[in-house]
C-alpha cells in the first residue's frame, strides 16, 4: 500500500507525485491544503515530524525527502526505468538532481516565498499568524515563514536568488542543447526534479525563461506537458492556477 | 583505472578516499595542497572546471561531488556493499547523507573557513591574494574566500553554523543510541560521510563532542579510527596534524 501526503502539484510535490505517476503505481492520495498551514496540523506532523511535504508512505514506513523518495521508488519498482542502468550515466542523472536539490531550488524557493507568503497570510491578525508559526517544527522554517510574511528577505539575499535561478535555468538550456532530455539521451529523474522547479516558471519568470531566450527549455516544457503522468499529476491538483497554460498533450 | 584527486584527509576529500579504501580498490592519489591553491590551478580546472576536490577520474571519465562519487563507486564496485540492499535501509542511508550535505556540512564548513582561512592567506600581498582570487571558477566560492580572509563572516551566521552543527551532533549521537553504526545495524555510506564531518571535531569542537556529552559519537568515532581503511586514508595525507589523535586500532 502507497500513499503520499503531498500539497499542490508544484516544487518538491510534483516531483514525487510525477514519479509514482510516471511509474504507473496506484496510490493514495493525500492532498494538503499548505495555504491553510494543513502540513503543521498536528495530525500530519505524526507522519512527518518536519512538517514538509511530500512524504511517502508504504506499507506503514514512512519516507521523506522528494528526491530520496524517487530514488526509493527506483529501487523498489524499476520499471519503467528512470534511473539509468549504465553508472556514469545514473551519476549524470545524480548530478542534476543535487543541482537542483542544492542551488536551483533554494534559490528559487526564496523568490518564491516572498512573492507568495504575504498575501496568503495577510488576512491574519499578529495572534493568528503566531499561533501557525508556533506549529511549524523546524526553527529554520519559522524563521523563514516570519520573514517572507513580511517579504523581508534583503535585496542583495533575492539578487543572488536571481541569479543563481538564471544560472540554472542557462545550464539546462546547454544541456538541452546536448540532448533530447536534461542528463542525456533517456528521460530521467533528472528531467522529474528540473520540471518540478520549471513547470510554472514560464509564467513566474517569463522574462528568463521564453521562446527567444531558452527555446530548448521551452520545447523541453512542452514535451514534458504531453507526457500522460504530467497529466495525471494535475489532475491531483486543487487549484487550477497551478497547472501552466500552453500547449496540451495531443489526442 | 581509477584516480583521485584530493587534498587533505579531510571534509568531502576524506569521504571519496575512505569509500575507495573501504573498498579495497587501488586507486592513483593525486594530492593537490588547498593551502596553495592548486585546486584553482589550470591545470586542474581541465579536470574539474569548478576548481573543487575531490573529483573521481574512471577511465577518463569525470566524476565529481563526494556523495555521488561514492553512490557511483558502489554502483561499480558493489562489494563489500557500503549501501544496504534493503530499499528502506537504502532510503535511511541516502537520508544521512543528504543530511551531511545540506545541513551538518555547510555549516561546519563555513566554522572551519572562518578558522582557518586568514591564517593562511595572511601572508600575502593584497595583489597576490586577489589573483589567486581570480583564479577560482566558481563567483560563490570567491565570495567566499574573501569573507574568509578577512574573518568577517556575520556573527548571526557563525551563531547559526554553531546551532546548526549542535543540532547534527545531537542528532548522529540519538542514532547511535538505536543502533551501532549511523544509519543502522551496518556500517554503511552514512558512516563514511559522518566521519568525513566529524573526524577532526573532538579536537576542534571538543566542547561539544566530547565522553561526557557525546559518549556515542566518541565511541563511534574510536571504531572507526579503529578501521584499516581508515588508516589507509590517513597515509595519503601530508600534514599530519590531520590525523585525529586518540586511541589506535588494535593489534
């Protein structure tokens, strides 16, 4: 038995429910309103102490961290594959998934987080707000959460987000220009993490990632739009604000 | 044909030169002296165009990032297995030692620069230092380096390292109480990449890594000293104040 506890498809979500759906793995569906701050509840931090999502549970034993957890879906359903059989290749692969585990995600969390925190919290008063913060497990996440509430990260802390984003945003251009997918010939769970970072980029930063600037990152996107499992990974969602606009997968 | 570049026994060097040892692989060592800079040289940039050690060289082939590294290592050499076969033994593995590179090492890291830096840059001229400044590939860790020099990490940051590296401490010593090795019954990866951070703390960090406080982690850290493989990677230093004191392994 599988099931996922997961917020909408986007980040560190997508990317595990995009595994288990490119898996073609039945599972249940957790969803976690993280507007409503449902990942601190009491109930989910039983499951997840950290109070993050996405966390995998299967047959009672519960599993974290989205890249680890592909990685674990991997090793216990290996078909179809996702993860290269050849060594060098599967470092390959590695090497983009800590990429983006350690450089592009964190950067782009920070851009997203002040753009994102203040209004979702804004509705509530200074007691309110306090009482969620006091649930959240991880001193770094309260910190975090008080900061982008008042979207106060420096300038110099969001310039060097930025760029680090487009650092990242030109080296999967390059890579594209190698090959057909992000680590090489075959798609990979290097492709799974990239997406989960790009698939609402286009419309969030348009200005660094659009048909003049990166047009293999946008043709990638959209052959990654096309795939069934992206679908299915959608469909999961709540708000449809989430699912990128453009072209669909054929019929 | 296997080669390793590296510099010291020492962080994320010690961690690739312990699993190829582990192994029982021969290997060429290649030692670069951090304290002059060779990492940054041309020479070596052809190798790793980051200028950072350590960098695995398999029949021509490139292979960097210590923790891949050694999941590329196991992937090629499997015995003896530093990855346990169980898949959710895997993930917990895998969890350590995301861990150590998210959190315990980034922290320690920047503890260690703000140490050590300055006494060895200090001898050089304005000139001479921001040339070899220049030399280095990547901005961050140029950034870095002028931090470092000058000791001018912010003092809330070093507070936070501290935290941080108080927090992996307490967390390695909680597991050591459940188990023999890190990550579980077996010696495995997680260890390798633990000691890696660890090795030179009960000197440096005594106050928190010490009998009374830590008595696990201090007997942990003994078994592994104890390690012919262990040994095997202290013999590929130079310096010997690297070399941890403390009990030998027996005869």
């Amino acid at each position: 038995m599988l099931e996922l506890y997961h917020g909408e498809p986007a980040a560190n979500s997508l990317k595990s429910m995009l595994c288990l759906n490119e898996k073609g793995l039945d599972f249940v569906s957790h969803f976690l309103d993280l507007h409503e701050f449902e990942q601190h509840s009491p109930e989910y931090v039983k499951v997840n102490p950290n109070g993050q999502v996405p966390a995998l549970v299967h047959d009672g034993a519960v599993i974290t961290e989205s890249t680890l957890i592909n990685e674990y879906i991997e090793d216990v359903f290996p078909e179809p594959r996702l993860r290269p059989a050849d060594p060098l290749a599967r470092w390959q692969m590695r090497y983009w998934t800590k990429f983006v585990d350690e450089y592009f995600c964190p950067a782009l969390s920070i851009l997203g987080w002040q753009r994102m925190i203040k209004p979702m919290v804004e509705h509530l008063t200074e007691d309110e707000f306090e009482e969620k913060i006091q649930r959240i497990p991880l001193k770094e996440q309260q910190d975090k959460w008080r900061t982008a509430a008042k979207q106060a990260f420096p300038k110099e802390q969001l310039d060097d987000c930025q760029r680090k984003v487009e650092t990242s945003i030109r080296k999967i251009e390059a890579a594209l220009a190698e090959n057909e997918w992000v680590a090489g010939p075959d798609y990979t769970l290097a492709d799974v993490s990239c997406f989960a970072m790009m698939a609402g980029m286009p419309r969030f930063h348009h200005a660094i990632l659009n048909e003049d600037l990166t047009p293999r990152c946008i043709a990638w996107h959209e052959r990654m739009m096309a795939r069934p499992a992206v679908e299915a990974t959608y469909a999961l969602g709540r708000n449809p604000a989430f699912r990128p606009a453009g072209k669909q997968a054929p019929d």
